[in-house]
C-alpha cells in the first residue's frame, strides 16, 4: 500500500471513523466485563491502551533503539512486552489500512454499517492473520499479567524512569507502569484471557462463515 495514501486526510478520516467503529462494537462484546468491579482497571488498559492503535504514540521507536537503551537496565522480560505490544500494535494498524483502502474502493463512507463491515472484512481473504492477531492479543495480556507479580519490575520502571525521559521513551515506560498497575489487581488472569478469546474467535468466525448471509450481524 501507498505510504502517502494512508497518510492523506481523507484516508486518515475514514481509518479514525472505522477505529470508532471497531471501539464501539468491542464496548458492545465486552460490556459486562468493562463494568464488573474486579476487571475495571484492567479492562480501562486493555481495551483503551493496548487495543488503540490510533492512540499509540510510541509505535514508531525502533527495536534497535528500544535495546540499546532498555538492555540491561530493566527487567528483561519487559523488553520483551514492549516488542510484543508493538507488533500487535503494528498488525492491528496494518489491518485497519487494509480495511480503509477496500472501503475507499467500494464507496464505503463513515456511515457505514455492520453488513458493509462485515463484507469488507471478508474481502480481505487474511483469515491466518485475523487469528494470530487474536492469539497474539491473549499472549501479551498473559505477559503483562505475569510481570505484574514480580516486584523486579517496579524496581526497574523506577530506575529507568531518568534513563526514559533522556532518550525519548518516556511514553513506553509509561505504559508498562499502566499495565503493570492495571494488571497487579488481577490473582488469576484466566477468565479474562479465555473470554476475550473465545469471544473474538466468535466474533471473526461468524464473520468469517457468513458470505453467504448476506451480513447476518446488521
């Protein structure tokens, strides 16, 4: 795809009135999750921090530059959420372009509907990335909830945090203070992680399966 493309206007509207759409439809699926008690902070990170590609401003700092100033300063297995989140992150954004380029293609404005949606979804014949942006998403909630149970990482952020502001990356550190708090209040990250999962299988299986439907979910 055409770099000066996605970076028009035009092209940037339509992306930020599909995000509203994908936002809103993923409040709709996780609606009871994102009001019970227990889930609240780490429902406010997952699905406001780590699944808001239009909102993650440290998207571009490269791996080179993340290792050479986090290596060895922090928690390693930190380093390793940060790539993590960023390739999500990458191949959330990479799908969206893709989304926005067939809707430009079929006249789809940002009134669009569930049926339009669902159809330009279809189109994109990517069912093999669909499924490990999914598995992907499960894998980095289970990392951010496994390092949130170790006090080295606290220890770290803390002695990172000149180190961030010097180098720029203020903004990662940031966010893995985030997950780290958010995530702390959860014992057991079980339920969360499979209902997310079996609920987006759901949601792109049904996609997916239904070219025949005529778009079953409008």
């Amino acid at each position: 795809m055409d770099n000066d493309i996605t970076s028009t206007d035009s092209f940037l509207k339509l992306k930020r009135a599909l995000q509203n759409f994908q936002s809103n439809r993923i409040k709709g699926t996780y609606k009871d999750i994102e009001t019970d008690p227990e889930f609240l902070k780490i429902g406010d990170f997952f699905f406001k921090k780590l699944y808001a590609p239009e909102d993650f401003s440290f998207r571009n700092t490269s791996m080179k530059k993340l290792h050479k100033v986090l290596d060895g300063k922090i928690y390693k297995n930190m380093l390793t959420a940060v790539i993590k989140v960023i390739e999500l992150h990458d191949i959330s954004n990479e799908q969206d372009n893709l989304m926005v380029e067939k809707m430009i293609q079929a006249g789809v404005d940002e009134s669009m509907t569930m049926a339009q949606y669902q159809k330009i979804y279809r189109s994109l014949e990517n069912n093999d990335q669909r499924l490990y942006q999914i598995n992907l998403s499960a894998e980095v909630t289970r990392i951010f909830h496994a390092l949130s149970k170790k006090w080295i990482v606290a220890v770290s952020l803390k002695t990172v945090k000149t180190t961030a502001v010097l180098f720029g990356i203020k903004e990662i550190i940031n966010f893995i203070y985030e997950g780290y708090v958010a995530f702390k209040t959860i014992g057991n990250i079980d339920f969360f992680v499979e209902t997310m999962t079996q609920r987006e299988l759901a949601w792109h299986n049904e996609i997916w399966t239904s070219g025949s439907s005529n778009g079953s979910g409008e």
